[in-house]
C-alpha cells in the first residue's frame, strides 16, 4: 500500500502533498488536479521499476507534465510501509527556451534510493493498475495471444479476459457474475460467441542489407460478449448501456487473473445509479477484507458515493489563484468536529465545497 504521495511541479500539482487510505476517493471541479495525482502515483511506481526516460517519453520528454510557470525540479515521492522511493527531473539548463518553437534539452532523471532499498520499497506498489475504461473499448470483440490475457488501461482485451476465466477460472468467473448481477439487477447470464477481430501486423522483410518494415491486415477469431437480461437474450456487448459494462471491467480487474495490488480509478461511480453506487462501495469493502493487500485510489464526481464511506476516506482538490492544485482532507474543515454526527461525507461535500481548501474567508459560521 502506498500510505503517503508527495508531488511538485507535475502537470497542476506544484507542491501537492497526500496521506492515503486503502480506499480513497477523490473529488473536485473539473481541471482541479484529481487524475493528475493518480497520474502522478502511476508514473512514479512505472519509472522507479524501469526506465524513467521511457515512462516520460513524451514529445518533448518531461515538457508536458512539467508544471507551466514552475521553478525546481520535477519530482514525486510515495511512501510505502516498507519504505520511500523518488522520482526526480531536472529540466534542461535555460529550460523554456526562447522561442518556443526552439529545440529542447534532454531531461535528467533520477531515482532515490537505488538498489535494495528501493526494491524493498516498491514492493507494496507492485502490480498497479490504472484504469480509464472506454465503454466502446470495453464492448469491442477481442483477440489475445498471451497467457493469461490482459485489458488494458482503456478497457480493451474485456472479452478475452472473461473468455478465459469461464473456460480456466469457471469458480471466479461464477463469482465475478454473481457480483455482477447483484450490480446490475435484470442481469442473468454472462456469454460469448466468436467474432472475427482485425489486428495490424508487422513483418520486418530484409532485401540484402536492406531492412524494410511491410504491414498486414489479418483477422483472428476472437470472442464477443453477449449478456442475457430478464426480458431480453442475446445482447451484444456492443449495445448494452455504458455503466453495465464499465462494472464488467472494473470487476474483471478486480477478480481476474492478474489482480493488482493497487487500482487508480478514474470516475468510479461513471454510468451506476445511486443504489449501484452503494452496492460498489459494498463490494469494494468485501474485496478489500478478502484481499488485504488491495488498495484502491480514484477518482469521482458523485456525492451519493460519498455517502457510502468515512470521512477520512474523502480527499477534496481545488485550484488555487495562481492555477496551482491544493489538496485536504474532508476532516479538515473548520466546522467538521460541530457537523460529523449530522452530515454524511457526500451531505457535507454538497454544504461546504472544496472553496474553503484555497479561501477560507468564505466558510460561513
């Protein structure tokens, strides 16, 4: 588990600093920083595992994510129970240039510490998932020639993976469904049929001492998902609606093959009516004591999820006046100990906003 972040100078984040639950919800306006810290995390533990030049390799490498108008280097930190490992860039001398248009210096990364100690601290972070499911993603037939098979972070690969627990995992997949249908109450059965899915694939064709790359269109036979509702069979996952198919996703990550450790989450609640927002909060704490290792950070716009948790499971972003993100902890508004018998977390994020975290002056008495 990762119990601590500490961000600067990372896309709106200049100098952002977060303790963290096992289960920690963020919410805030639109643009106030809450998937940036997600990103943030996802980075770091990305780049403290391998190469850092990589995970950055944007464009004009750290460019984007660096915070516009900052000064110092980039850096982010996390805490885990075993230890701290960093992540640090330092932009390039005379970074921005003048113009703009000017070509850019390479960025230097660092991570502190190396070695064993590093190892001992990334262990707890290990297996992270960050999910931004696509409902069309997630409806699309699927092909995979991996062991077990995998979705990827915008849902595609669903079909697959669910193919592959029915036929290896049949108690899982059983499991999954039964959970699914307490989710999606006119659901009865989860299926698939074959479909033909298209896939680019690249032959590297030498002529001499030539090396040219020659591209192809092939199909595979791969699987589809159709759902069986009370009063209606055989429906493709292509026409079924966005929340039923973002709790398939979001539950085949949870019970599939390749749990994670960690799961960043934006939107949790996206698509789910209020009373399914309840029951996902209901699994979620059933998975979390079955699974003792999970911890899930995300992301939602919903005050009726927040109804469903702690206090102190709630973090609320807002933008401060020089555009910079500022993070708090629900519990820490001024008039929390006066309003935390009489106001439910989503109750009390309605009343008070997030304002309050960059404008104090405006919280009423």
């Amino acid at each position: 588990m990762i119990e601590r972040v500490e961000i600067k100078n990372f896309k709106c984040l200049r100098d952002v600093s977060v303790n963290l639950e096992r289960f920690t919800v963020f919410v805030g306006a639109n643009g106030s920083g809450k998937t940036s810290v997600l990103s943030a995390i996802h980075c770091a533990v990305r780049a403290a595992m391998g190469d850092p030049q990589k995970v950055f390799a944007h464009e004009r490498h750290g460019d984007w994510v660096y915070t516009r108008g900052g000064s110092g280097d980039l850096s982010i930190t996390c805490r885990t129970e075993a230890g701290e490992f960093r992540v640090e860039a330092t932009p390039p001398e005379g970074y921005p240039p003048e113009p703009e248009f000017l070509q850019k210096g390479l960025w230097q990364y660092r991570i502190v510490p190396q070695g064993v100690d590093l190892e001992k601290a990334l262990k707890p972070a290990r297996r992270m998932v960050f999910l931004q499911l696509n409902a069309s993603e997630l409806a699309k037939p699927s092909y995979s020639d991996h062991t077990p098979p995998r979705m990827e972070q915008n849902g595609s690969g669903l079909a697959s993976v669910l193919a592959f627990m029915a036929l290896n995992d049949p108690e899982g997949f059983e499991q999954l469904s039964e959970i699914a249908r307490s989710l999606i109450p006119s659901l009865k059965r989860i299926r698939f049929c074959k479909a033909r899915v298209p896939r680019t694939e690249t032959e590297v064709v030498r002529f001499g001492t030539e090396v040219v790359e020659h591209r192809r269109r092939q199909s595979f036979q791969g699987e589809l998902i159709l759902l069986d509702f009370e009063h209606a069979e055989n429906v493709s996952a292509r026409t079924a609606s966005e929340g039923t198919l973002l709790i398939l996703g979001l539950l085949t990550v949870l019970l599939g093959p390749t749990r994670p450790r960690i799961l960043l989450m934006d939107d949790i609640e996206h698509g789910l009516h209020p009373l399914a927002q309840k029951k996902l909060v209901e699994v979620i704490q059933s998975l979390q004591q079955r699974f003792p290792d999970l911890q899930i950070l995300a992301t939602a716009h919903s005050s009726e999820l927040l109804n469903y948790l702690e206090h102190e499971q709630v973090r609320l972003m807002a933008v401060g006046a020089d555009g910079s993100s500022v993070c708090g902890r629900l519990l820490d508004h001024p008039k929390f100990g006066k309003w935390k018998e009489e106001f439910y977390p989503g109750e009390m994020w309605s009343a008070f906003g997030e304002s309050w975290l960059v404008e104090p002056q405006v919280v009423t008495k």
